[in-house]
C-alpha cells in the first residue's frame, strides 16, 4: 500500500509532469489501490430468509452436513465444507467451515445453494429463535445463531 501511495504522489503532484500525465498518473494510482483491496472486502454477501408462509416452519427442514471426505495431513482443505456468504462461488467468500455430522436447519434454496442456520461453538438450536414455528413475514435472519449457504451435496435432510 504504501509504494501505491509513493507512485500517486509522484505521479499526481511532479510539477515536471504536464497536466495530462498527472491525470494519467492519478486514475492509474487509483486502481492500482483497488486491486490490492483483499477479495473478501470486495464480496457479497446474501442473507438467510426465514418465515413468509404461516403454514410452515420458517426453516422447514433440519438436515447434517454429510458425505465428505476425510481429513487428510497433506491436504488442509479436506475434511470440511466451507459456508458461503452467498449461493455460489465467487464473488461469495468462506464464512465458516462446517464438518460431517454438523447440524443445520435450511430455510431455503436457490439452484443448487441451500440457505441454513446452525449453531456457533457452545449454542444449541434452541438459542437460535423460534426457528420450529411459522413466521407470517419473510425476513432476514439476524441471528444469533450463524447462517449462510451450503452446496446440497453436502446436505442430508432428516426432518422436513
């Protein structure tokens, strides 16, 4: 960051430089900031829904996250699967890392993305909010609880 800050000032305040140069100068420096920006930062992020039909639980399924490969020393990106900030690859970012046999709750889906809640370190469901009963209005999930998206190979539903 700071060789960017170097570069702007040289480029934008060196008087021997003509007025079109230091234009240049100044909307290169500028997205040469940008592109050092972290990806995350630069990412979306999709809420959960809950609720919207008063006939059914606003989260009606209850599932494990299952069918993923062991932990492997050699290889740190196995044994896990990562929670997503929306329904997709990029320009969603990891959020979380769920394991086999985690518990979920999945309030919704789009395509092949299931949109879920589940329980940080040292909660249960049941401090997730009234997640089993129906809620008359769609809304974003606030938590407490963690929520994010999941790919559904990786979702065994049990209930629902």
């Amino acid at each position: 960051m700071r060789s960017e800050i170097g570069i702007h000032f040289v480029l934008t305040r060196d008087r021997r430089l003509s007025p079109a140069a230091r234009a240049v100068g100044s909307v290169l420096a500028i997205l040469l900031t940008a592109s050092t920006f972290p990806a995350q930062a630069q990412s979306k992020r999709v809420p959960v829904m809950i609720g919207g039909n008063p006939q059914f639980d606003a989260c009606p399924s209850s599932g494990v996250v299952a069918r993923l490969g062991p932990k492997r020393a050699e290889d740190p990106k196995s044994g896990f699967l990562s929670v997503r900030s929306g329904p997709g690859g990029a320009p969603y970012f990891e959020m979380d890392r769920l394991f086999n046999g985690d518990p979920i709750l999945v309030c919704g889906s789009e395509g092949p993305w299931q949109a879920v809640i589940y329980p940080g370190r040292g909660q249960t469901f049941d401090d997730c909010g009234q997640l089993g009963s129906a809620i008359r209005t769609r809304r974003a999930y606030e938590g407490p609880c963690r929520s994010g998206w999941l790919h559904r190979n990786y979702v065994e539903i049990t209930s629902g």
